[in-house]
C-alpha cells in the first residue's frame, strides 16, 4: 500500500483546494510546498460564481464572503475615448445564488483556505519540502522530497502538480506546453488608494484600448486599485518595475500623495496549455497546465476547475466507484475548455491591445457599428464556454457541458443556497412539475451512487425566484444529470429518457 492515496505538490491556491476537496472525503492526502508562508500580495484579483460555488461545497462561504465584493463593469475606452465595449454583471437573479464576479483578496482568502485544509485528519500538509524527484510504475508514484534536515522518499497512488507556472514536476515529466499565440510583456501596478485618490480615480474598471499604450484599470476589494499597462517595444521590464517610472506611468491618474505604492511586477502574459494533462498516475493542473493573459480575471478560476473536475473522479477511483478510463476524461474536459476560453480571453486581449492608430479606430468604427450605435453590456459569464468531450451524455443538447444553476430556496430558516441545503455529489434534479421519479429511476442513481432532488411543494424543496423552472422550460427539459463539479452531465424530457441517462452516465464510470 502506498504511503498516501494522493500527493499534491503545490499549497498555492490550487494545491489548496484540492487538498481540502480530497481531505472532505476522507482520502489520505499529502501536500507539500517549498514555501513556508503565502505570498502576502495579491496576484489574482477576480473570481466567479462558479468558484464561489465550489468554494461553498468546502464550507468556505463565510470566509469568501469576507473578502470580496462586487466586481464592477468594465468599459472599454477606444483611440478617441469612445466607448466601445461594456462588460457587464449577469442580471438578477443570479443564476448560481453568488454574484457573478467578484474581486476578492487573495492572501486572505488563501490563509483561510490553507486553515481549511488543516481541519481534515486525513490530509498531511508539510511545508519548506520541495519535490526533487519523481518516477512511477503501474501501482504507484514515488517522489522524491528535500527538506532542511535532508531527503526523504515517499509514494502515493496518484499525484497532482499544482506546483505553478514554472512547475518541476511538469518539466521532469516532460510534459510540452502548447503555446496558443500570445507573449506580451505587462506591468501590474498595485496601489492602496487615500480616499482623495480614490475620488480622483474611475468609478468603474477600465480597459484603455489605446494604441501608445493599451492598459488596464480594475476597482478591487477596499481601498486597493489594480493597473495592467503594456511595455512598448524597448522599455526595459526591471527599469519600468521602478517606482519612479511607475508613478510617472500613473500621472494620468493620480500622484504619490494620493496611493501608497503596494507592489510593481513586470509579466510576460502567455497563452500556454498542456498538451497532456496526465502521465500515468500523475495529473497536473493549475498554473502547471496552462496560464493566460489576465484580460478576464480567470487564471486562478481555470486552476480551480481542474481540481474541482479532478478529485471527484479521483475519489471515486479509489473508492472503487469508477473504472480508471473516468481520470482519462480530466486531460480533454479541462484542455478543451482551456482552450476555448484562452481563445476568448486571447480576442478581448487583441481588442484591447491593437497598436496600429489606424486600425485601432477601424476597431472602434465597427465594434461601435456592430452595435448599432449604442454599446449595450454584455454579461462575463456568457463568454465561458461549455464542456464538449468527457464524462458527458453523447447526446449533444444545449445544456450538456454548462454549469447547472444553484437557486436560492426557502427554508424555515431563511432563504438557503440549494447545495446547502440538497448537498452536492452525482444527482440528478427533477423540474418542479416533473413527474416523481419512479423505481427503477431510483435504482439507476443508487447504481452511480447519486441522489435525486425533486423540485416542488409535494418535496418541501421551493426555489424563491424560479431559476431552475426557467432553466428546464428554456431547455425544454424536465431531469438534469449534474455531476459533482456542478457540470450538466445531460438533460431529459421525460422519465423513460431520465432513465436513459442515468444508465448512459453509468455505462462511463465502469
Ligand atoms: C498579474 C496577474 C494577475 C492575475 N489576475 C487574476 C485574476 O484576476 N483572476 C484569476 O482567476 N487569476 C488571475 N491570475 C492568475 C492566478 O494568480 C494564478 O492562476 C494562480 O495564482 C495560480 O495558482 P496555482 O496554485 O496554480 O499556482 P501558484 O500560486 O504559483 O502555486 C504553486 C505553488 O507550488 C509551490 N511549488 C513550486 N514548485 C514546487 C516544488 N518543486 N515542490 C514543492 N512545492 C513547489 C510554490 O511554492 C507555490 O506555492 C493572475 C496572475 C497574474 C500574474
């Protein structure tokens, strides 16, 4: 028997959340880092509902709540000042009962995660320990680790690398990233604003789509204000990093006596992905697997769908619910939605970013006459893609792949948040006015291990704003199959069809 079900190397925010998702359902679990101690400055600033959501299923709610607020719109200013984007927050309600982006500090919710972490008995954190070497047979991986006193070896049956960017146990594993086109170099400028400087400042986030020097403004938690601004060919990274080219950079803005300085880094912002995501018995995921240009805020949220997507299938592995071909599905599940998202985030990167005068304000022209005159907002999360490959129904419908809604729903206790009150797992949700599941329905999520939800008064389950009844009627669907992550393995319209479903759903996990 290995020494640990699973080693996480990495205690960034990704390795973090794994640990407590696999230290939830008890897997004996390993993670190391070389790093003592958080990173005590904020890299990323944005999250999604999605996240929230995951982080809720941690018993993590209060501790986002605390730290973050509503993410505000983003214009995009063109050459001439023009407006000629609008990103947007998703109406109410909100589909998944969590504000759809948020800014957030990322010390403080990283500490509060790492104390999660320590909560689970089955998980073993040790820190200043650095993976130095790793290789694996059939039944397990061994790792080599170096700390103060000296080396010592462990093993593990499976191994996730979420050790960032620059990750070893990639590099040792020889596991080729894929460059998708995009190498800029960036200056990332954070200031604690006075309340004068706060008055000086835009009230809503920026981009500056303009030719010298395209740039980005973001309005985070609290006093604390976010500039991206783009090098121009021949400045020098370390010299621009300088507080005096840095203020002379935010005269636009604001002076010394307005902010304090809180850091300045130069990045070379990169559209990368794994081309593999698995060796054997060894997963990357996080900075590791990909990293992208900041233009949507959804570098950490794409790290924190990969291990959301992978523990429950590692769990089920090693419970004996699942067949190993459902780890197979992590690689093109998560490099597929990369992709489609890096591309997404890589056109908003391009808009922003044109340094031809003249082709900028061509840009300005038609985006402005695509819109018919007027720029009307469009949501953020009507950009993320779905999944399309993987542990989904080969039934191609709309919603198979999407992120299934989370409403609020009315207890005797207040309003609560449906995984709160239903939990979470494989389940399948029945609409409001669908027929109750019969028998052999019921049998069939016994046999995958899941649990049905049933909508309505009948139930005492009653959502307040109608949300999951909109999202059925929309889809013309009265069952959803929805995996742990949240994501709709596949829809029905009738039970005879549920029941197809399920038993599809169950034909992949063996
Ligand atoms: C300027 C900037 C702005 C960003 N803005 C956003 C944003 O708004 N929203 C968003 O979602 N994302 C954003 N991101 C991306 C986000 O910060 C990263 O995706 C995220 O921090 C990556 O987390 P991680 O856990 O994968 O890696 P990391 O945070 O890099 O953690 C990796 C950990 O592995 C450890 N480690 C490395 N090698 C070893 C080893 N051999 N042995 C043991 N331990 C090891 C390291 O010490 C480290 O603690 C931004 C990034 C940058 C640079």
């Amino acid at each position: 028997m290995s020494d640990y079900e699973v080693a996480i190397i990495g205690f960034g925010p990704v390795g973090a959340v794994a640990a407590c998702q696999l230290g939830q359902a008890g897997v004996r679990t390993l993670v190391i880092d070389s790093a003592e101690t958080i990173y005590d400055k904020p890299r990323a600033v944005a999250l999604d509902h999605e996240i929230a959501r995951i982080l809720q299923g941690l018993g993590l709610s209060d501790a986002l709540a605390v730290c973050a607020e509503p993410f505000t719109d983003s214009i995009y200013f063109g050459a001439d000042g023009r407006v000629i984007k609008r990103l947007t927050m998703l109406a109410e309600p909100h589909p998944q009962s969590w504000l759809p982006s948020m800014v957030f500090m990322q010390p403080t919710l990283e500490a509060a995660v790492r104390e999660h972490a320590k909560t689970y008995p089955s998980v073993t954190i040790a820190l200043g320990e650095t993976l130095t070497g790793i290789a694996q047979d059939a039944d397990q991986v061994r790792l080599e680790i170096e700390n103060a006193e000296g080396r010592r070896v462990i093993t593990a049956a499976y191994v996730i690398a979420c050790d960032g960017a620059s990750s070893t146990t990639r590099k040792m594993l020889g596991l080729p990233l894929e460059d998708l086109g995009f190498d800029e170099p960036w200056l990332v400028v954070d200031v604690l604003a006075d309340p004068q400087g706060l008055a000086k400042l835009p009230q809503t986030s920026v981009q500056y789509c303009e030719p010298f020097r395209p740039a980005t403004f973001v309005i985070c938690t609290g006093n604390h204000r976010r500039w991206e601004i783009s090098l121009r060919p021949g400045e020098d990274a370390r010299e621009m990093e300088k507080p005096e080219n840095v203020w002379r950079l935010l005269s636009r803005w604001i002076a010394p006596a307005d902010a304090t300085l809180w850091r300045s880094a130069a990045y070379r912002f990169h559209a990368l992905v794994a081309r593999e995501w698995r060796q054997g018995r060894v997963f990357i995921a996080g900075d590791a697997a990909h990293q992208q240009p900041p233009f949507l805020g959804q570098g950490l949220c794409q790290g924190l769908r990969d291990v959301a997507n992978l523990s429950w299938k590692l769990i089920r592995c090693l419970r004996g619910a699942a067949g190993e071909s459902l780890l197979d599905t992590y690689g093109p599940e998560r490099g597929g939605h990369v992709r489609k998202l890096t591309g997404i985030i890589k056109h908003i990167g391009g808009l922003i970013g044109e340094r031809d005068a003249t082709r900028a304000r061509e840009r300005d022209d038609r985006l402005i006459a695509e819109a018919g005159g007027t720029i009307a907002a469009v949501p953020r999360q009507e950009l993320m893609p779905a999944l399309d490959a993987g542990f989904i129904s080969a039934n191609a419908h709309p919603a198979r792949g999407t992120l299934f809604p989370q409403p609020w729903i009315n207890t005797a206790s207040g309003r609560q948040r449906l995984d709160d009150v239903a939990g979470g797992g494989m389940r399948l949700v029945t609409a409001p006015a669908a027929a109750a599941p019969g028998e052999a329905l019921r049998q069939a999520m016994i046999a995958i291990g899941g649990s049905i939800i049933t909508f309505g008064t009948a139930s005492g389950l009653v959502e307040c704003d109608g949300v999951i009844r909109d999202w059925m009627a929309k889809h013309q669907a009265s069952y959803a199959l929805v995996r742990p992550d949240n994501y709709v393995f596949g829809t029905a319209s009738d039970a005879q069809a549920a029941l197809a479903l399920t038993r599809e759903a169950e034909s992949l996990l063996t």
